[in-house]
C-alpha cells in the first residue's frame, strides 16, 4: 500500500482514522524511508520533525508525503524539543486529532499496531499513552543489539510507570501535561508519564508489537556513550522527581554511583593507606555478574551478556551521573548524547 497524503479520512481495521503521527530523526537515512513508509498509508497525517541532519532525510521525507518541519539548530536539539514540535504542528494543520502515535525515526511501526493502539484507546478513556513491544530488528547482529532487545522485553504489561519513545498518546492528555520537557536530552518519556499519572491519567503496556527498532550498534564506544546517556537521564530524573512519592530513578542513581564510583574509589585508596589485599574487593564485580546471571530469565547466553554489561554500565552511568552534576553546576544547556 503506499502513501497518498491526500486521502480524506483514511481507515485502519475498518475504523476511520483519528491519529497523526509524529516522527523523529537525525541522519538515519534508510531507517527513515522503513519507519515513513510504514505510517503513511495509515494516519490521517505524518509530520516529520528534523535534527539538524544533512544526509537529505527532510528532502527523503517530503518525497514519501509527510510534512516536514525542521528544529531550529541554534537551540540544542533534544528528542523532547523534536515531539513537542511534531505535535504542536499536527494539532495546528488538524484540530481534531484525537490521538497521536510517536515514532522514533531509527523504527518501523508493525503492521497492526496503529489500529489496535487506537481502539484500546477508545475503550480506556482513562488511559493518556499506551505502548507495545519493540524488537531490536537485527537482535543477533551484536551483542549491544542483543541487550537493546533485552531490554526492550522487560516491564511486563497492564499499567505501567512509563512508556518509552515509540508509544500513541491522547491529544488531550498531551496538551494538559504542556507535552514533553524540551531541555531534557534523555528520559524525558518517563518524565511526562510522571506529570500524567499525577494528573490522573494510567499509562499502560500491551502485549502485542508495536516497533522494530535499528540500533545500528556495532562498537562498544556506541554501547558506552548510551549508557552514559542513561546515567544523565537517572540524574536528571532524581533531580525533577526524586522525591516521595516518585522516587524517580533514585535506586538506578544510587547503584551507579555505589557500583560505578564508590566502591572502586574505597577499594583503591584502602590499597594505598592500609593493604593492597583491599584490591581484592573488586572480586565484588564478577561476582555481581554471577547473581545477575542466575537471577535472570533467558538462555545462558542472553542472561551472561545482559549480567555482563549491566554490571560494566555501572561505571559509563556514574560517567553520566557526573556530566549531569558538572553541567548543572555550570548552568550549561545539554546537548544530545549520540552514539550512533
């Protein structure tokens, strides 16, 4: 089926269309075609909101028939300041939406999803953004795309705290929360669902596919900068909602500050003024793989990577926890963390 953008009313599962679609991208090339081409035929309308790429992803764009908007570079481009945008402008050229599905340009939309997305949320007035399952599209390529898809598995279904980046929200909700926190650069999905919850709102997790993301990771400095990325967001996070009764993330904070700065800090001044037999403390480090390796679900080799490199990404989130300490105390805006 392809795009027609000028198609009144279209209709998925045999309903009529009252969604849009915003995605987001920064150079993602051909994932942009894949994640366009797969919400087109189906919304009422698609705005594409541009990173400041230049591999021609607004030109890609506009040729499949979405509405292209681009951020303004002078600002630091965050995903947050890019949904606020797409939204904003859907809600501008059509006033009736009721609904809009949020996709990062990196994923395709499963065939299926929008429909069932949009009906659960005709029957849930209650709920302001609901999500399915994302699967890491090359899974086996790497083991950093293994514990993408790893972790995109895990939370369950039902209600939920949080959604992430792929997720279909009521317009509503959205315009009563003031949309996301523009100067956030990671975390900010999370952040907004805190600011629903307390305004009354459920977010819930459905067990069906939603996404099939790209990761497109390779390298182990991609992993690293992305867990530094996820050590600012569990700054960030405590810094907005760490208090009782949210709480926000102030357990993953302090895990990496203990298991990423804290015990490698004492085990190593201890080596110098008292014994170096302190070294053999880190033994904590395989020994915390071990637990985790046992504790988890999966095959023997999913449960040894994922024990593995959560218990590395200990010290690239302090790495994270600090770079949010140091900005804060700088008074300087953050910029995005890329690690593609």
């Amino acid at each position: 089926m392809t795009a027609d953008p000028g198609t009144a009313n279209p209709r998925v599962g045999g309903e009529r269309v009252r969604f849009g679609v915003v995605a987001i991208g920064r150079n993602e090339g051909d994932r942009l075609r894949r994640c366009l081409l797969s919400v087109l035929p189906f919304a009422q309308a698609v705005v594409y909101v541009d990173s400041g790429s230049h591999d021609g992803s607004p030109d890609t764009a506009r040729s499949l028939g979405a509405r292209v908007t681009l951020l303004d570079p002078d600002v630091p481009f965050t995903a947050a300041r890019a949904r606020n945008q797409g939204w904003r402008q859907l809600l501008v050229d059509d006033a009736d939406l009721e609904y809009i599905q949020f996709v990062d340009g990196d994923c395709e939309v499963v065939p299926g999803w929008l429909a069932e997305a949009q009906s659960f949320l005709d029957s849930h007035p209650d709920v302001a953004a609901v999500a399915g399952r994302r699967r890491e599209r090359f899974r086996d390529a790497s083991p950093y795309n293994l514990l993408c898809d790893l972790e995109w598995a895990s939370g369950g279904t039902g209600p939920t705290k949080a959604c992430g980046g792929d997720a279909m929200m009521r317009a509503r909700a959205l315009v009563q929360a003031g949309g996301f926190r523009d100067s956030l650069i990671a975390g900010e999905e999370p952040e907004l669902c805190i600011r629903m919850r307390a305004a009354g709102w459920k977010i819930w997790r459905l067990d069906a596919e939603m996404t099939l993301h790209d990761a497109a990771m390779t390298r182990f400095g991609q992993w690293w900068k992305r867990s530094v990325r996820t050590g600012f967001a569990y700054a960030a996070g405590v810094h907005l909602h760490g208090a009782a009764p949210e709480r926000h993330w102030v357990r993953e904070s302090r895990s990496a500050w203990l298991w990423g700065l804290g015990l490698p800090v004492v085990l190593l001044l201890a080596s110098v003024v008292a014994t170096p037999w302190a070294l053999t403390g880190f033994l904590a480090y395989p020994f915390q793989v071990l637990r985790l390796c046992l504790a988890a679900p999966g095959s023997l080799h999913e449960r040894l990577t994922r024990s593995t490199f959560l218990t590395l990404g200990k010290f690239a989130e302090a790495a994270g926890q600090l770079k949010f300490l140091g900005q804060t105390a700088s008074g300087s805006a953050g910029r995005l963390i890329e690690y593609k």
